[in-house]
C-alpha cells in the first residue's frame, strides 16, 4: 500500500550498500541522503532542490513514512501485528518510548518480499528517530501528527475486502487523504516553520495540500491499477463504473469496455481538478523560493504527464504503458528551472499540458476523517479553482 510518502519509487531488492557500522557514522545528511537513495529514486532527486533547513526534516519526514509503508506492506505479518507495530512507532516518533524494543521486534519478522533497502531501514529507525528528536519542537509536531494519522487510516484500509474496489468515490478521498493528504499538511507546516512569507498563507495552503496530495495519488492509483489487480488489490470507486454500467468485478486486462473507459477518464478528471489546486497551492510561495517550488513542480508535472498518457491510452493493460520516459522528466525538470519564478509562464504551462484532458471538480463532501491536532481541514472541502 504505498502513500505519497509513497509517490515513493521503489528499487527493486538490492543488497545495502553500507554495512550498519559505516552507515552510522555518516553525518545526518549522508545518512539520510543514502536511505532515502535506497526506497525513494523520486524523492533522492527532489529533495536536494529544497533549502537546507527543509531538507533535513523533509528527508527525515519521508524516512518515517516509508517505515509505515514497510510495516503495511509486510506479507509475513497479521492485521493485528500491522496494527500494534504501527501503533508502537507513533509512540515512539512521539517520544513517548524508546525505538530500540521497535527494531528488534520487527526486524527479525520482516521477509524476503520487503526489498533489501526497507530491511536496512529498520535496522537503523533508532538514528533515524535521533534526527526526528533533534528538529525543534513546531517540526516534531508536525511530523509526529503526520506518522500518527497514517498509520492510523492505513491500518483501517489494510483490513477491508479490496478486491473489487472501494464503495465510493467519497471512500477513495479518505484513502488518499490518509496516505497522501496528511503528508501534504505535514510538509506545509514544515514550509510555513521554514518562512514567515510562507506562513502568512497557512489556512489556505493546508487546504490546498490535501487536494494537491489527492492529486498525485490519485495518479498512481490509475497509472498502477493494473499493478495492484495482479495482487487483488482495486482502489477504484465502484460507483463512478457502475453509473456507466461497468461492474469492477469483471475488471480484467485487456477487456477494451468503453463502459470503463468512461468510468477511467472521469476519475482523470477529478484528479486534473486537484492538481490545478496543486498549481495554485505551489504559486502561494514565494518565487524567490525557487527550491521549494521546483520541488513541488516536479511532482506537479511528472503527474500531469502521466495523465496525458493514461487519457490517451485508456485501455492499457500494464503501468509500463503509461509510464513517462526520462525525457520526459528531463523536460519537466528544465521546464520547472525556466519558468519557476513566473506565475504568468506556470499557468500557461499548466494549461498547454492540460489540453484534451477532461476535467472535474473535486468533491466538496468531506470523508469522515478524525480531526487533526493542527487544524480542522478536511479531504473533500471545497475549493475554488485556479
């Protein structure tokens, strides 16, 4: 199950290439410059764009979401260990235990399937929770709220019948919100710690960073649907396909039913209406901070891509299919350099990628999400649109 923290692209299993004695004595940006390189390709990139006093929280913050998605993904544990690791680790972010009891529980449980870099991962959650404890305490706060909160939503989805997909679009916004919203929130609260500029626009920042968090997984829920069928695994809303008189029970590759198809290209819709929230949430910053801003027009872009090639090829049968090429990074990533501090250039940018997408507004209903300790925003809420 991964979140944005798992927009995260994982490497296939590799034997780490620290043993743990030199890993620790990396310096903390190395250390974390190194993990991150092991289970985040996209993150090992675009984190190093953001000013320093972001990046080492930032990369600390992805680190701690990752251990979540390793303790959820983990095939050789039960729901109920799911849930007593997961909730042992908001403990221990919080401070409220030490980490070594953590480690040593479930590092011995995880198997083969968790790839070589994760295993390392775990071997090491007692350093990496020495960086999380050395942020002031705005930081801890806000990456503590984020573990909490996922794991939390995590562990609830891990334990539904998912083979056919989930009830309700409405369903699908708490999925994303749990696994990709409350990152969103966290890093704003990291970004308006870092500013004062940024701050003065905190309310409508934190709104924005859920639609721009659905967004984005969004797009990876669609681009990997395949993916997730071969492992009886549908994230798709069940209303949205039956309205067009598509059952996802029959849901095989290769089908070609046009029925889908619309069903597919009104769910691209809905996540092209939150990433114009994206866009208007990444012009909010400063354009001197242009660090921050390439860092979220990155992502911003390879997902706008990504659903040109998913609109344009509506029966795939594989992610391979919709995947962007390095081209394609290569220009976004210049395209990003060049109109970065240009409100005027982004939004024409934007647009001209956005043609012949279809486009719909996000559902303003919000999910019953339980209140966060920050602030009362909730997936869903309305949003006016840039």
């Amino acid at each position: 199950m991964n979140s944005y923290g798992t927009t995260l692209v994982r490497m296939s299993a590799s034997q780490p290439s620290h043993p743990t004695g030199e890993l620790e004595a990396l310096s903390d940006d190395a250390f974390q410059a190194h993990l991150l390189q092991g289970v985040s390709r996209t993150f090992a990139l675009t984190i190093p764009e953001l000013p320093p006093a972001l990046a080492k929280p930032v990369s600390n913050a992805y680190l701690l979401c990752r251990i979540v998605d390793t303790i959820e993904d983990e095939t050789a544990l039960s729901s109920a260990q799911k849930h007593g690791f997961c909730e042992q680790f908001a403990r221990v972010v919080r401070g409220e235990e030490p980490p070594y009891g953590l480690r040593d529980a479930l590092a011995p449980l995880l198997s083969d399937q968790t790839i070589a870099a994760e295993h390392e991962l775990v071997r090491v959650i007692p350093r990496v929770i020495a960086i999380t404890h050395s942020f002031e305490p705005d930081q801890r706060d806000a990456l503590a709220a984020c573990v909490e909160i996922m794991a939390r939503g995590m562990a609830e989805f891990q334990d539904r019948d998912l083979r056919f997909g989930l009830a309700t679009l409405r369903e699908m916004d708490e999925y994303c919100y749990y696994v990709a919203g409350v990152v969103g929130e966290m890093l704003t609260r990291l970004f308006c710690h870092y500013s004062p500029e940024i701050a003065a626009h905190r309310s409508e920042m934190m709104l924005l960073a859920v639609s721009f968090g659905q967004g984005l997984q969004m797009t990876n829920i669609l681009k990997d649907l395949w993916d997730d069928h071969a492992r009886g695994v549908c994230w798709l809303p069940r209303e949205i396909f039956a309205r067009e008189g598509f059952d996802l029970r029959d849901l095989r590759p290769g089908h070609n039913n046009p029925q889908f198809r619309h069903g597919l290209r009104q769910l691209i819709g809905v996540a092209q209406g939150h990433l114009k929230n994206a866009l208007r949430y990444t012009l909010l910053i400063p354009a001197h901070e242009t660090g921050l801003r390439e860092f979220c027009l990155w992502a911003l872009g390879m997902a706008v891509i990504n659903l040109r090639k998913l609109n344009r090829n509506l029966d795939f049968t594989t992610s391979s299919q919709v995947k962007i090429t390095r081209r394609a990074v290569k220009t976004i990533i210049a395209t990003s350099r060049l109109l970065r501090s240009s409100n005027l250039g982004l939004k024409a940018a934007f647009a001209l990628a956005g043609v012949g997408l279809p486009h719909s507004h996000p559902p303003t209903s919000a999910p019953p999400v339980a209140a966060k300790p920050e602030t009362p925003t909730k997936p869903g809420e309305h949003l006016d649109h840039v």
